[in-house]
C-alpha cells in the first residue's frame, strides 16, 4: 500500500515528544480520526470474523472460492487490526498526557515499527492480488469446453501463499527501510528515510500498482462476461447444470467487480495524494537539486493524512459484498440471524408457558355440580 511515515503525531494534528506535560485536549480532526478508526474497526472485525467463522465451522461450504474470500476476510482484518489500533492507542494516550507507544529508538521499538509498517502495507495489498487470481482461474473455468476438475489443496494453498508473498514482496523495501527516526525537535517518528532520491522514486512506483493491478481484474472479468454471453462451444453437462454454472459465475464477476469498484474507490485518494506527494518531493532533488528534510516530509504530510483513513472503508465493510453476491454466504447468515430469531421466540414462548403452568386457573363449570355429570376443567393462561 502506501509507504507510510508513522511519527508521533500520525495522521493526527497534534505532535507529541517524549515529555508527558502536554496539552490533552483533541482537535476537531484528531477527533474526527479516532472516531472513524474507531467505527471501522467496531465494524470491520465483525464482519470479517463471520465471514472466517462461517467457512472455519463449515456453515459455508469450504470451495475453492470460498476459502480464496477467506483469505481476503483474513487480510482484511489484519490490516484493521495494526495500523487503525495503533493509532487509537497514540491518540488515547496523547489525551491521558502519556508518551507514544514508539517514542524512542530502542531495539524492539525499531522492530516493532518495521512490523507494523510491513504487516499494514502488505495486508491491504493482499486482498485485490486474491481478486485478480480468482478473476484468472474463473476465466480458465469459463474457457474450458469440458468441465475441468477443481483446483487441487496443494494449488489452492500455493495461490494463497502468492497472494501473501507478492504483497510481502511489494513492500519489502519500505520495510527494510523503516526505523525509528528522530527528527530536529527530538520528536520520534516511525517510517522509511524519505531524505533518499532513491527509495522516493521507489515509493512512487509503488503508488502505480494499484492502477495495474485495478486494471488486470477488470480486463479479466470483461473476457469473462464475453464468454458467457457469446456462443461458444458447450460444455458436456446436463441443461440444468449450465444454467447453475453459469449463474455461479455471473455472481462471482459480480462480487470481484463491485470489490474491485469499492477497493479503487477506497485508495485511490490516498494512491493519487501520495504519488503527488512522491513527485514534488522528486522534483525538488532532481530539478532544484536540494534536499529533503526530515520536517519537510512531516510538515507536508499533514493533507496526505486526513484522507488516509478511507483506504480501510474497503477493509472494513467489503465483506458486506460476499453476502450480496455469493449464496453461500447469503443462505448461511441468512440461517445464522433466522435461527437467533426462532431461539428467541421459543424462549419467549417457553417463559410464557412457565408462568401459565404456574398461575393457571381452574373454572369448574357450575352445571358440572348435578348429581352423575363429571365436572368440566378449564385450563386458561393467565391475563
């Protein structure tokens, strides 16, 4: 993803240093950035963990398909649960007048924000890499003239392995690169040396993989809708089972489309900011020929970080997409909220009858008091 500079005052408007006699009141926007991590958080990691809880308790059947959205929900909620939490915490911890979590250069302080930074960047990249593979291997199904058998477990674990090790691979450099610096106010700030002409010009093509990878996804599933729609020849099934088929995929270039949609819509601000961002700063060393300071990259980076936050929209509220558009997912929390309803309604019924059992009342019908008639019992509920 982005090649993101953590300081002590990340994404936020205020600066923290390692003394704790600050100002505790928030501005509007510090405010504004808590509550939206906040949200997309709440949010984000419970409809991530239900949709990894449908397929791991096999409400969802375990296809290839599935556990390929599995491994996005995964990625998902782990880019929500590094860089949004730890802004959380920087953000509590500046209103309480306490110190950063990383605010000084010790070992694992150092290691930990290489972590951080590679875990966040790699994770939010995994998710459309799973949707271009899905696009290709949906592609090669829909190509096929006989019905091709499922992609083996040992595949299947191979192209999630690759969507994890290309997206590793992508932000290796700034990981690599990222430590704990200490800018000219002794202010501490986690990040890559952005000072480098070399690594910015790096960090600018990174900013256009995106682009490619927006643009792979839709020519893939722009062949696949060709191919359904167009005459081809036919695979040897049974009518009833193409039609399946064919809705099956449909669904499926439906929900890579819109995700794809959603994940454009969600980075593209913050990819566009950035790559602007990189240039000016590439410009200033190749044409002015100056150099760049470390209070010129944090000064400058202020605007970059108000819209930082919308690239985890797609994180968090993506999986509302499998739900829409897959039926096995559809139908499993669609069992999932009707059985907590039925359950509720047979408790509500079983107090009733508890209370009824205990309060009833019996009328014993006048005319049951002659000589040679049974009496009459009436069983009536309470009022």
């Amino acid at each position: 993803m982005y090649t993101i500079n953590w300081s002590n005052a990340t994404n936020v408007s205020f600066s923290i240093s390692n003394a704790t006699d600050v100002s505790r009141s928030l501005s509007v926007k510090s405010t504004v950035v808590l509550v939206t991590y906040f949200i997309l958080v709440i949010f984000g990691v419970a409809l991530n963990m239900t949709v990894i809880l449908l397929v791991w308790t096999r409400k969802v059947p375990r296809k290839n398909m599935h556990l390929f959205v599995t491994n996005m929900a995964m990625a998902d909620l782990l880019s929500l649960t590094t860089f949004p939490i730890y802004t959380i915490v920087q953000i509590l911890q500046y209103a309480a007048g306490k110190s950063p979590p990383l605010n000084d250069d010790s070992v694992w302080k150092i290691i930990l924000c290489k972590l951080l930074f590679f875990i966040s960047n790699s994770a939010l990249t995994v998710s459309p890499i799973t949707l271009l593979v899905i696009s290709v291997e949906r592609l090669r199904a829909v190509s096929a003239t006989v019905q091709l058998t499922p992609l083996s477990r040992r595949t299947l674990v191979a192209l999630i392995a690759f969507s994890w090790i290309a997206s590793g691979g992508l932000m290796a450099g700034s990981a690599i690169e990222s430590t704990m610096r200490q800018t000219a106010s002794h202010q501490y700030y986690c990040g890559a040396d952005l000072t480098d002409k070399s690594f910015i010009i790096y960090s600018l093509s990174i900013c256009f993989v995106p682009v490619l990878l927006v643009l792979a996804i839709t020519s893939t599933n722009i062949g696949i809708i060709q191919k359904l729609t167009r005459p081809q020849a036919e695979v040897s099934l049974p009518e009833a089972v193409k039609q399946r088929r064919t809705k099956t995929f449909r669904s499926i270039v439906r929900m890579v489309l819109s995700s794809t949609l959603l994940y454009a819509i969600c980075v593209a601000p913050g990819y566009i900011a950035y790559a602007v961002h990189y240039y000016y700063f590439l410009e200033i060393h190749f044409v002015k020929g100056t150099s760049v300071t470390l209070e010129d990259w944090i000064s400058s980076s202020k605007v970059t970080s108000i819209i930082f936050p919308i690239s985890y929209v797609n994180a968090a509220f993506g999986p509302i997409l499998y739900f829409v558009f897959l039926e096995d997912f559809r139908t499993a929390l669609r069992k999932l909220l009707c059985r907590r309803t039925t359950v509720e309604a047979e408790l509500k019924i079983f107090r009733k009858n508890i209370v009824w059992g205990i309060n009833f009342r019996i009328k014993i019908n006048s005319r049951s008091k002659s000589p040679g008639k049974p009496a009459i019992v009436e069983l009536k509920p309470p009022a």
